[in-house]
C-alpha cells in the first residue's frame, strides 16, 4: 500500500478515487441532513415533515433537486452575469474543499482522508472564509437592494465571529501542540490508571462553547440566519437565485453545516473514539447529534436583531475567546513548567 | 372622566422630541443577569424538545380528513323522487335567490308523453356556474320542492373552466345515500318547521 502511496502516479489515482468517494458520501449525508432538519422541524412544529415521497420520504431530495435542475436559469437584467454565475460555484467549491483534510476513522486504525497535512485546522477556516466571498459577491452581482444587504450583513457577520471561531480553538491546538486534525483526535493523557485519548471538551470547555455558538453564525444558521433574513430581505442574497444556481448555495450551507459538526466532534468529543462503539459509527453519531442540536438551535430561538449579533460577537464572545486563550497559557506554563 | 386623562398611560409612547433622553428606568428593578438568560435559552429548547418527542397534531390530508358538519354546504345536486320523476319544476326561484348569479334555469312544459317532474313545468336546462358559486345555499332555501341541495363534497378543483359549468346530467347524479336519508326524512311539502306556537303564526309571518 505505501508503495502505491508513493509512486506519483498511484498517489494520484488513490487521490481521484478519495475524492470521488467523499464527493459522494458528503452529497448523500447533505441530501440526507436537509430530510432530517425537515423531520426534525417538522416535528418540533408537531407535523409530520416530508412523508410522501419513498418510505419516510426519504426520496423527497432526489425529487426536489430534479425540480430545480429543470428549473430555468434565469439571470436578472443589467447584473454583472459573470460574477452572478461564479458567485455560487465559490461557495459550494468552497464547502467541498475543507472536507480534504477531515479525516474519518473508518475502523480501529484505519482513518480515510484525501490529505493529511500539518495545518489542517486552518486550512478547513480558510476555506469556510471564502464562503464570504461567495455571498458578497452573489449579493454584489444580483443587482439588488436586498441582496446588497443580505451580502454586507454577511460580510460584517462572518469576519466578526471568524475571529472568535478562530480563537476558540486556539486552547485546543497548545494542548495538543498541534493542528492536525489526526493528531488532535488521536490525543491521549496519562492520568493515573487511565491511559488513552479523551474528549478534548473536559480540558476545553469554553473553547467548545464559543465554538459551537461561532459555528453557527459561521454558517449562516439560524439564529445567525441574517445574510438570508426571509422576513426581512426577502431571501438576503439568494433573492435572485434559482434552479441550479440556488441549489450550489443550498448545498453549501448544508456541507458547511456538516462540516462545523464534524469539526467539533473531531476537536472536542475525540472524533471517532466512543468506548466500545465501532469507529465509523461513533463519528456519524456525534455529527448527527451535532447536526439535530443545530437544527433544534434553528426551532427554537428567533434570530437575533442586527446590533445584538455585533454586540455577541465583538463584546461578549472574542473577549471571552482571548482570556480563554491567555488563561489556558497561563495554566499550561505553571503545570508543565 | 378628568381621573382617565389626568392617569399616565401604561405604556408610554415611544417617540422621543430630538433631544430627549430615555426615560429612567424604574428603581429597584434588578437587569437579569447572564445566568437568567441562560436558563431562558434553555427553558426555550427544553419546550421544543418536548414537542420533538409528541406526536404530530396534523391530519394527513387526502387519506385523513377533518369531519364536515352535516349541514356543510359543498357541491350541488339535483333531487329525484323515488318514482324516478325529477323534482325541479323549472320556477327559476334558485336563480333569483341566487346573489351571483351562477345558475341558469330554462324550463319547458311537462306532457302527458313527456313527463320529467310531477308539476306543469321542469327544468330543461339546469346549469351552475361553479367557479362563481359562493355556496351561500340561497338556492336550497328558496327552492319550493327541495329540488336542489347542497352536499358534502367539497374538492372541487379541475382542470379547465368549462367543467365547472356543471350540467343537470353532472347535477342529476344521485346524492351519498346518508345525505338523501337525512333528507327523505323532512316531509316535501313542509321545508321549513314554523317555529312559532300556533297562535302566534298568522300575526308575524303573514
């Protein structure tokens, strides 16, 4: 295996089968997580959700996304068409990139990822940033009062909470003392009788919370829905998207979404370790609890007026990031010395 | 009266002259603290979360359906006596009852080799406009022979205008037997019970 892994034209065919394989999977689980939040809503609002199309409605995707891909294209007069046309494909490129360096346990030692490199954490924000551009730019191209400002309140959203998001996990990477995801995963303690890996939340457990609240607005969920605002500005910058166009944007929230809920059970619940729990299974289990606790964030909470975001994110939580930060340092140096 | 205009509204209005500040706020009133608000958010998903686990409260509508009065006024129909004979005797009573005007009645006269419905007259075209009926039932209550009747169906949508101009043929079709023997058991002759004690009905109704 290693001696494929090196010859570069078998690393490059091992590499185009990853890609292919986790192209699919995550297209499916995104298929299967937009059903779920529609059950998952639907029964919160005590209805039963999308029950009609294949048992459970379960198919109820296939026949949405075969509605939209026939859906005309349509671009609005006097738009920069361009920009409106690459606008989506950079959030949902975007989306899909940061799944290159996640890395699954399929088995007891045996994890799937397409590259495993050395700054993987900040790779996958890096690439969770570029979705600003992808919003700015659909607002910017579609030529349209409320998709400006779907793009503006998103821009001002994203950077103001990247910081926090950022710092958030800053604890987490000098208690490992790396960022890569394999190895934060793979972090084990020696206590006592007890040797092996544990879930970094016991050691960080602001870090999580501020995590999890920043993810949200990271990726413009509600309660952080304000780029998208239906009651405000119509549908913010997916005003004038349709058909196909409309559902790369869709798509990428929803790879977003899986990817903030697979971070955190990577960073904070020990990713694919569960005590006896086979370790696929353990990762789908924590991403899934994930995924319900932000659809249950979404059915329950009303979004947040604009300055209270701001006031969130500038005055509560990065200050609270940064003594997060100073404070784990602090107790770091004295205990190891 | 002075005591209404002299008290201070309970809300006060929320326009301020440029200038003005906030009003102060009331003394002793304690700012929740985070921890409140806290338990606030949580009590908030505590309630979802409930409603997660009880069960939907939602009919699924084509195979379950809400239960109609049994005086729910639907689609129309055109009553037959048990002889088979009709009973509209083409009076165009329903047509004048009717506020929008959606039925058209044209009669022609009864003969003894043609007989359609027991009186001098029938209806020989009967039409109702279904697309302006607003279902109001003037018609089932003007009608002197119980002829028309408005019955339970109600899913009426269709796929061009010119079905929904419903012929005496469409109107003929027999009513669901339940609705004809809550009818058959009010007497022809008699549609409306006079509510009224017996020596007091020539004074009001004549």
């Amino acid at each position: 295996m290693n001696q494929i892994y090196n010859d570069p034209i078998g690393h490059w065919i091992i590499v185009t089968i990853a890609i292919t394989a986790l192209l699919f999977t995550v297209l499916t689980a995104t298929a299967y997580t937009v059903w779920f939040e529609r059950v998952a809503l639907g029964r919160i609002q005590r209805r039963p959700g999308p029950n009609r199309v294949g048992p459970f409605g379960l198919l109820q995707l296939a026949a949405d996304g075969v509605k939209l891909a026939f859906k005309e294209s349509f671009v609005p007069a006097a738009t920069d068409k361009t920009l409106f046309v690459i606008a989506p494909t950079i959030a949902v490129a975007a989306a899909f990139l940061a799944w290159a360096v996640i890395p699954i346990g399929l088995w007891y030692n045996v994890q799937y990822w397409i590259a495993d490199i050395n700054i993987g954490v900040l790779l996958v924000f890096a690439f969770s940033s570029l979705n600003v551009y992808a919003i700015v730019i659909g607002g910017y191209a579609s030529n349209n009062k409320y998709s400006l400002l779907g793009g503006l309140r998103s821009a001002a959203q994203l950077i103001s909470y990247e910081m926090s998001l950022g710092l958030a996990l800053v604890p987490t990477f000098m208690i490992v003392g790396s960022l890569r995801l394999r190895d934060i995963v793979e972090y084990t303690v020696h206590w006592g009788w007890y040797n092996g890996p544990i879930p970094l939340i016991l050691l960080t457990p602001i870090g999580f919370v501020i995590y999890l609240i920043s993810a949200v607005a990271e990726t413009n969920r509600a309660p952080f829905d304000l780029p998208e605002a239906e009651q405000e500005l119509i549908g913010g910058f997916l005003t004038e998207y349709s058909g196909l166009k409309f559902v790369m944007y869709y798509l990428a929230e929803y790879v977003n979404m899986i990817t903030v809920s697979a971070l955190a059970a990577l960073l904070f619940f020990g990713g694919w370790y569960l005590w006896f729990v086979p370790p696929v299974l353990a990762f789908f289990i924590k991403v899934v609890l994930f995924l319900f606790l932000y659809i249950w964030l979404r059915g329950t909470f009303p979004r947040l007026r604009y300055d209270m975001l701001m006031r969130l994110g500038w005055k509560v939580l990065l200050p609270l990031a940064i003594a997060n930060v100073i404070v784990t340092g602090i107790i770091l140096v004295t205990t190891l010395g | 009266m002075t005591d209404e205009q002299d008290s201070k509204p309970e809300h006060p209005t929320p326009m301020r002259r440029p200038g003005e500040r906030l009003p102060a706020k009331p003394e002793g009133g304690k700012t929740p603290g985070v921890m409140a608000d806290v338990a606030a958010l949580a009590g908030g998903l505590k309630t979802t979360l409930s409603e997660f686990f009880r069960p939907p409260v939602t009919l699924e509508y084509p195979e379950d359906k809400s239960p109609r009065s049994e005086r729910y006024r639907g689609r129309h129909y055109l009553r037959r006596y048990d002889n088979g004979l009709e009973r509209c005797i083409g009076c165009e009573l329903c047509a004048a009852a009717c506020p929008v005007g959606c039925i058209l009645v044209i009669a022609a006269e009864n003969t003894d080799e043609k007989r359609v419905s027991p009186g001098e007259r029938y209806a020989k075209t009967y039409e109702i406009n279904m697309l302006r009926c607003i279902f109001c039932g003037y018609c089932e209550d003007a009608c002197p022979v119980q002829a028309i009747v408005l019955g339970p169906e109600y899913e009426l949508s269709d796929t061009s205008r010119e079905k929904f101009i419903y012929t005496k043929e469409k109107l003929l079709e027999p009513l669901p037997p339940d609705v004809e023997a809550r009818l058959a058991s009010k007497p022809a002759s008699a549609p409306h019970p006079n509510p009224l004690p017996e020596g007091e009905r020539g004074k009001t109704l004549s």
